[in-house]
C-alpha cells in the first residue's frame, strides 16, 4: 500500500482538506498513476454534496503518468502519459453499439464512490473512505485507475493541461462532433458558456458551423466566446434569449445545447429550436427530482430533446483527435484553464463557483 497526499471531503458542505491517505493495493485491471495535474468540475462538487462522499477522496478530470500496472492489463505500461475519464466495460450491449458512456456497468464504478465490489482504492487512518469517483479519484498525487479509462496520448503539450480533456471538454465537444454531428452550414445555440459550453463553441467553429449563438450572464465568458468562434452571444438577463436566437436564425436554430443543468435554461433551449430540430441536455441538476417547463406542443413539431453523457463519446478515440486540433492551432482548450498548486483546492473551487475562473486545473509542485 502506497501513501499519498489528497484532497478529502468531509462534509457536504465543508472544505476540502489536504491530507495524507493510503492507497490500495493494484488489481489486476488496475493502473497506478502519479498525477501531473487534475481540473475541478461542477459535478465534483454535485457529488461533494452527496452524503455518500463524506469523507471521500473526489477528482474526475486527472492526467499523470503511468507507474505500474496489474498483472492483467495489456494496453499500458509504466512510463505511459495518460489522461483519465470515464469507466466504460467495452463488453455489454451498450459499450458493443459505441455508446460506452451509457455502460450497463459503468455507474457503480463511475458514481458509486467504489469498485465494483463494493472495495475502496483510499483508506483514511485504516479507515475505508469513498473513492474511486470516475475510476480514479484524482485530488490526491496519485489514483488508482482501470486500464479501460486510462487514455494513453503521445503529445509534447504540458500534461496537466490535458485532464480537462478527460470529462468537461471531452462533453462539450463530443455533443457537437459526435452526438449531433454538426455540418458546415448549420446553425447552434449554447446556453451557457463554461468549460463544456465554450468547448462546444470551438468544435462547432472547426466544423464549420455558419450560426454560433452563446447565451450566458457573465460579459467576459461571453467575450471568451466571441474569441473561441461564436458569431452573436447574448447576455441572458437583457434580452429574450429565445426571441434573439429565432431572430437571428430566421425562425429557429438546428440545434441546442443546455450545459448548465437549469430547468428554465432547457426549455428556453428547446424552444428556440426550429422544427426538427435538436436540443442536447448536458447540464447536471443538482436536484434529481426537478422538473423543466417544456411545452408538449413544442416537442410535438418534430423537435428532440436528448440527454447526453460524456458527449456519447469514447475517449480513447476522441482525447487524441481533440489532442491533434490542439497542436495544429483549431481546438485552444488552454484559454479555458486557470492553474493554481494542488494546496489551493479551495480557491480554485470559489473562484470557479464565482464565474470568475472557467476551468480550474490542480498541479503538484
């Protein structure tokens, strides 16, 4: 067993606390990495809030390097850069038609806070704690990972930037490449413009989308915006978002994207769409039970509405292209970063609650 340094939660809504833990031994499927760095997602802190992860070692979006590998695993070996993202089979009905972030056995080892067995990777004061978040509880130096959602990459980017990669940028761009299949011509709206917004904005501009409309309250996301490829942004509480998109799209736009996870936003989302077309849910609610005020009649002249996890895509093949598009100057995911050292969890967290920082990425000095 291996001692490390993490960020537990110990309260839903307490800090994270920086302190020492314990990892488990290696399964045989199983990867040790030391972690180069780490982003901070809305849905870390969802889960935060979930009495379930208290305590608990969270962390979904790590890039490291490997160091050792079970006796099982075929496809890594130590010295290997890896991004870490979901946990998907690649064995049941869902992972066999290319849907691996709809995994019949992907919750309990994505969400469950641990492995498939009911065992933890973390041990606090010999204790158990929840862990294995994603397969990898990343706030800590090191994570226990599954070789099924470790992504090998071959890049000379600095490895802490690429965790991001992992879920929030993964999910942006994979909705508009994957999940909707933008073409040169069509037209999008992106209601809300974080880290999965502002990711979708760039995928739609590489496509060629011809219209690129982001709602959101905050002026300089919607400048980042405009930067990133957006050809109208609005201001959510000055206009009629709804009314500016159908004006601007003459009538209605072929597709939506809701990244915030709030009611109003996804009917607003549905609503501006031109029949037939496509509105993806992305956004996490906080609250499980709540419910969005969609007209019937809307959805009944041919629009969809669709939820989407990860993008519907599978890291291993869409982190290296995104990885690529980098490199050659079309996808700069590291406009949305801000780095702060692992120690300043807590910062990083308020600064990206506040609107003020997009994309938070932990390193270890």
């Amino acid at each position: 067993m291996l001692e490390i340094t993490a960020a537990v939660t110990e309260t839903p809504e307490g800090r994270f606390h920086i302190t020492k833990v314990t990892l488990d031994k290696l399964r045989e499927h199983e990867v040790l990495v030391k972690i180069a760095g780490v982003g901070i997602c809305h849905t870390d802190i969802t889960m935060k809030a979930r009495v379930a992860f208290n305590p608990g070692v969270l962390g979904h979006e790590g890039a490291g390097i490997v160091e050792k590998v079970g006796t099982e695993v075929k496809t890594l070996k130590p010295g290997d850069k890896v991004v870490l993202s979901y946990y998907a089979c690649h064995d049941c009905r869902n992972c066999n038609a290319d849907h691996g972030a709809y995994c019949e056995n992907g919750r309990i080892q994505n969400y469950s806070g641990s492995r498939a067995d009911g065992s933890k990777t973390i041990f606090q004061d010999q204790r158990p704690i929840a862990s294995s978040f994603f397969s990898q509880s990343s706030f800590a130096t090191y994570a226990i990972a599954h070789e099924n959602n470790a992504v090998k990459v071959e890049t000379s980017l600095p490895l802490h930037t690429l965790g991001p990669l992992g879920c929030g940028i993964l999910t942006g761009a994979g909705s508009v490449i994957n999940a909707l299949k933008v073409k040169p011509g069509d037209g999008i709206a992106i209601f809300g413009a974080g880290a999965v917004g502002l990711s979708a904005v760039m995928a739609a501009k590489d496509l060629g989308a011809k219209l690129i409309v982001v709602v959101d309250l905050v002026k300089e996301r919607l400048s980042l915006a405009k930067q990133l490829g957006a050809t109208h942004v609005i201001k959510g509480d000055e206009k009629n978002a709804v009314e500016e998109i159908q004006a601007v799209s003459n009538g209605g736009i072929d597709f939506s994207l809701e990244c915030v996870g709030n009611p109003r936003l996804l009917a607003q989302a549905v609503e501006c769409l031109r029949p037939t077309g496509t509105c993806g849910l992305l956004g996490l609610c906080a609250d499980e039970q709540v419910q969005a005020p969609i007209s019937m009649n809307t959805i009944l002249r041919g629009r969809t509405l669709v939820g989407l996890i990860e993008g519907d895509s599978d890291p291993h093949q869409l982190i290296p292209y995104l990885i690529k598009l980098n490199e050659a100057g079309r996808f700069p995911f590291e406009k949305l970063q801000k780095v702060y050292p692992f120690y300043q969890i807590n910062e990083a967290v308020a600064d990206m609650e506040s609107g003020r920082v997009i994309k938070p990425v932990l390193v270890h000095e």
